[in-house]
C-alpha cells in the first residue's frame, strides 16, 4: 500500500511499479531502515557516555556529514525528506516509550516487511501516483 497525504486527508492506493521503480523503492526503504538503525545506536551510545538523549534536530544534523562520508556517499542517493521523516518517527518512538505508551525503540531487520515515507512532494495524477526521485507514474489497478 502507498499512502499520499493532501491538505487534510490521506489516499490510500495500491501501486504496481515496474522493476525499476520497485528496485529504487527497495533502495530507499533499505536506506531509511540503515538510518533508523545508526540513529537509534547514535543515541543509545550518546545516552551511555553523557546521559542524554539526541533530540531531532541534532540527529538531522549527523545527516549532511553521513552523505559527504565516503563509507556512506550511498545515502545522497536517497530523498532527504524520507531520511528526515524516519528521524521524526525515531524521536516519536522514544517520546512513545518515556511517556509509558510503547516498548522501548528496536532496531530493524531487512526481513519481513519494509516502509518508508515520502512526506511530500506525492501526487495521485491520471490514474498513477507521481514519487519524487522514482520518477515515472505507478499505473494503479481497480
């Protein structure tokens, strides 16, 4: 299922991409699922050593150095917005759990499901839905 949020309401469609578009969405999901997981150990390893938490804004900072790094050039080549959004759902979970409402933040696995968010920039037009850096139109199915 994708998801496509407009001013006030979310459209909820089913999308059939072609072997490239499916390959590139793989590809951004593994780069937001490789974020969640650097993240959430960035800030379990700063809380060891200071006893603080990081706060979003501090975690999208570590991005822009992420992508210049030559071990992590890879994520440039993902959508910022997607990177961004995990970094709101991380910090969203850790508010979860010190609140007494969730378990304590995972790391996640390559297996089973996988997700990401294109928060926006995503457009249901003639029949299709239009992701940026995906590029061409997913053809829906009645």
């Amino acid at each position: 299922m994708f998801c496509v949020k407009s001013l006030y309401r979310a459209v909820k469609v089913r999308i059939y991409p072609t072997s490239e578009q499916a390959q590139k969405l793989s590809q951004v999901m593994g780069c937001s699922r490789w974020w969640w997981n650097y993240a959430l150990n960035l800030c379990n390893e700063t809380y060891k050593e200071t006893g603080k938490g990081l706060s979003r804004v501090a975690l999208n900072k570590v991005l822009p150095k992420l992508k210049k790094s030559q071990e992590t050039k890879w994520l440039k080549e993902c959508y910022s917005q997607v990177l961004q959004s995990t970094t709101l759902n991380l910090t969203k979970a850790f508010k979860n759990f010190f609140e007494g409402r969730a378990k304590y933040p995972r790391f996640k696995s390559d297996r089973g499901r996988q997700s990401c968010k294109y928060p926006q920039n995503c457009q249901v037009v003639d029949k299709g839905v239009k992701v940026p850096q995906v590029g061409a139109y997913h053809q829906l199915k009645n």
